[in-house]
C-alpha cells in the first residue's frame, strides 16, 4: 500500500541512506537549473577572465607593432636618405675622377711633347 501510495503521489522520495524526503519533482528540476545557473555563471566569470588577459594582451602588442611599424618607417627613410647622398657623392666623385683622368691624358700628352722636344734639341 505504501508503495502504491508514493507512486500515485510523486512527493516522498528515498535517498540513498533511506530516509523519505518530501521533495517535489518541480523542486528538484529548480534546484538542478540553480545549480547549472551557478555553473554558467562561474563559466562566464572565467571566460570573461581569459578574454580580459585575450584582451589587453591584442592591446599591447597592436601598440608594440604600431611602435615597430613607426621605428621600421624612420629607418627606411634614413636609409632612402643615405642612398641619395651615397649617389649623389658617387656622381660628384665620378666628375672628379674624369676630370682627373682628363689632366693625367693633358699632363701625359705634354710630357710627351716635351720628351720629343728635347729629344729634337
């Protein structure tokens, strides 16, 4: 009869040491929700956690790129710049060189002229 009586009811329940409990079948569905509520809470604290660290670690290395970036732009024009005084002194050396060449050709051609003279005397 007792048996029949917990089955017709729904509200005495066993637990495991064999004590009756008056825990409504609603109850237990609330009970289980508020615990996976506090589990997804914890879950989204922690995610909210990890994504803060995500977060301000993106930051900080977006800045040290933007600083790379900056420091990597300076040098290219430092270096554009030294290129065209690098070819700018090569051109001017080269005007030197042929001009020098060209007294060397003169001076040559005078000593030329002049060994022939005193060769003549």
């Amino acid at each position: 009869i007792f048996s029949n009586f917990q089955h017709a009811n729904g509200l005495v329940l066993t637990t495991r040491s064999g004590l009756k409990s008056s825990v409504t079948p609603t109850e237990q569905v609330l009970t289980m929700m508020q615990e996976l509520k506090k589990k997804g809470e914890a879950m989204m604290e922690t995610e909210q956690k990890t994504f803060a660290t995500y977060a301000e670690w993106a930051d900080d290395e977006s800045k040290k790129l933007g600083f790379e970036i900056q420091d990597g732009e300076s040098k290219i024009e430092e270096l554009t710049a030294f290129i065209t005084k690098a070819e700018s002194d090569a051109s001017k050396l080269g005007r030197e060189v042929e001009a020098l060449e060209a007294e060397i050709a003169q001076l040559t051609s005078e000593k030329k002229e002049a060994t022939e003279l005193r060769a003549t005397q």
